[in-house]
C-alpha cells in the first residue's frame, strides 16, 4: 500500500482532534496532580501532564487509524482482483 499525502492527512487531522477532544475529557474527570504512578507520586506540573496525555491520545488513535486505512486498502486490492462475473456466480457478495 501506499501512503500519499491525503491518506497521511486524513488520518493525522481527525486524530488530532479526537486526542484533544479525549484530552479535554480524561483530564476533566482526572486530576493530574492527584496521579500516582504504581504508588509513587509523579512530580509533573499540570502542563507536562496535559502534553503527555495528549500525544499518547494523539499517537494511539494514529495507530489505529493507519491500522483501519491498511486494512482497508487490503481488502480494496482484495476486491479488485476477485471477480464473479467471470464465474458466472449469481451470488456474489458485492
């Protein structure tokens, strides 16, 4: 497959949006100077835990996404190469 500057696009821009949009709402519910990491208190200002929230949001919906635009383009390819008119099949799925 391969990635042009559109698909590129159409999946960082949406998952930007979506990572601030959970941002917004993982840290309306969590007080970040209240977070403990496996006990122990994280001495990390409001800012810094707001950033590193946002671009694990951020990098995690991009994985997915490329995931989904691959999976997509596979099954694309897939479809191309299948054909069954050639067969005479009158039930063919698509």
């Amino acid at each position: 497959m391969k990635f042009n500057a559109a698909t590129v696009g159409a999946v960082l821009w949406p998952a930007f949006l979506g990572a601030a949009v959970g941002d917004a709402i993982l840290f309306s519910v969590i007080d970040p100077e209240a977070v403990e990491w496996f006990g122990a208190h994280v001495d990390l200002s409001r800012q810094g835990a707001y950033t590193i929230g946002f671009f694990v949001l951020w990098f995690l919906i991009v994985g997915a996404s490329f995931v989904s635009v691959w999976l997509y383009a596979g099954s694309d390819e897939q479809r191309r190469n299948t054909s069954y008119h050639d067969q005479g099949d009158s039930h063919a799925p698509f």
